[in-house]
C-alpha cells in the first residue's frame, strides 16, 4: 500500500484550556476525495486549521507528503502545494476578483497564472462575468466560488475545502459539489472535504470519517457510511437535498 498524501496520527488540539481534538487519526491518499462529517462543534474546522498551523497541534504528527509539516510555520506550508478555502470564504471583500484570484496565485511562484486563470474561469463562468467586480458585492454562491477558485490558482496537490454548501441554495450547492467532482475525476485533484451536507458529502466522496467530541468513531467508505443506520439516523434524516 502506498504511502498517503496526508497522514493524521494522535493529533490533539486546544482552544485555551478547552480540548478540541482529542487524539485524531486520518488519512488521505492521493487522488481521493475524502470527507468528514459530524455535528456542530465535533471539531471538524478544528482539524483543518490545524493542518495548517492554527492551531497548532500539542500531541500528535501531521505527514504531508512524506513530510512532518506538525510544527512548519503556516506560510510555509502554503507554499507545498496545500490550499484551503475556509469556512465562511474570507475572501478579500474590497479586492476584485481578479486580484483575490492573484492573491491564490501568489504561494506558488512556479505556476503559469494565465494558464490557471484561464483553467479557474472554465470551471467558474460567472466568476468571468465578475472578473473586475469587488470581491464583497458577489453572492453568496459567487463567493463560494472564489474562494474555491482562489485556492486553486496555486495549483495545489490538496485541496482541503471547509464547509463549501454552507449558506447557499440547494442548487448552487450541487454546482458547486459537481464541480469538486470534476476536479477530481479530470484533474485528479485530491480534496479533504468538512461539510454538515452529510449526504451529498457521502455520495461525492471515495471515503469518510465521523467525528464526535474531537474524535473519530466510524470510517469507512463512502458508500458503506450512506448505509449505516447510526449515520442516517444522526445525519441523514431530512438531509437529502
């Protein structure tokens, strides 16, 4: 079995004395789009942020790529081809979207910028419409898309994505998880994916995770979590939309 991407072994994180991630195990191998799921405060963000250095994980290893990134400073590990879009997009809201897009761009000083433009417009068409548009007077979709394609114009090799349906309407929702799956299907992207959408989640992914109280109680495929009872009876009612 070959090594994965990444790697979350033991992996504890606090917020002041309060106990966020009480000792995570996860995986994500390349070319798989892996999901995690769980309820409000079950410390899914908690867990991407970490990845990312805030806030730092106290116990624990984080291997990108057969690399320990636990400790390396947030800047650099933006710069090994690691992107995020967060929850609540943080895009810049006075910038147009075409400087948000530069500012993707900027992490990763090998990429072709016209190339990748040109790539991120094809998969976000009204993002083309917007182009010189401020950044804070797009929708709430547009938005969604931006920080999506933002994060893609450093041509990362993961893509962790934290909550992207949030907020948005069913059908700007399923764009939106139809273009994630085109990502990695064509450009065999690798995505770690948090999302409260636990059914579309499920059904997108090659693989998922529950996570209650800072930990991981079931892992399984895609597929099989669809199918558990205790999945469908905690997340899956009144969810398919």
């Amino acid at each position: 079995m070959t090594e994965p991407l990444l790697s979350i072994r033991g992996v504890k994180a606090s917020y002041g004395h309060v106990a966020a991630l009480k000792g995570v195990d996860l995986d994500v191998s390349e070319g798989e789009i892996v999901t995690l799921i769980g309820a409000n405060g079950a410390g899914k963000s908690t867990l991407m942020m970490t990845v990312f250095g805030k806030p730092r994980a106290h116990a624990g290893q984080i291997i990108y790529s057969g690399e320990d990134i636990t400790r390396r400073p947030t800047h650099l590990i933006a710069r090994m081809r690691i992107a995020q879009a967060p929850e609540g997009r943080r895009i810049f809201a006075r910038m147009s979207v075409y400087e948000n897009l530069q500012m993707g761009a900027a992490v990763n000083p090998d990429a072709d910028f016209e190339q990748n433009l040109e790539h991120v417009l094809g998969l976000f068409p009204r993002l083309a419409q917007r182009l010189h548009q401020r950044g804070g007077t797009l929708s709430g979709g547009e938005q969604q898309m931006l920080a999506i394609a933002r994060a893609l114009m450093g041509k990362p090799r993961l893509l962790l994505l934290d909550e992207p349906s949030l907020g948005l309407a069913p059908l700007i929702a399923q764009q939106i998880f139809d273009i994630i799956h085109e990502l990695n299907a064509r450009d065999r992207l690798t995505v770690f994916l948090v999302e409260q959408n636990a059914y579309h989640a499920l059904k997108l992914a090659h693989r998922g995770y529950v996570m209650v109280n800072g930990l991981i109680t079931m892992a399984g495929s895609g597929r099989d979590l669809l199918e558990r009872p205790e999945v469908k009876a905690a997340y899956l009612e009144g969810g398919r939309h």
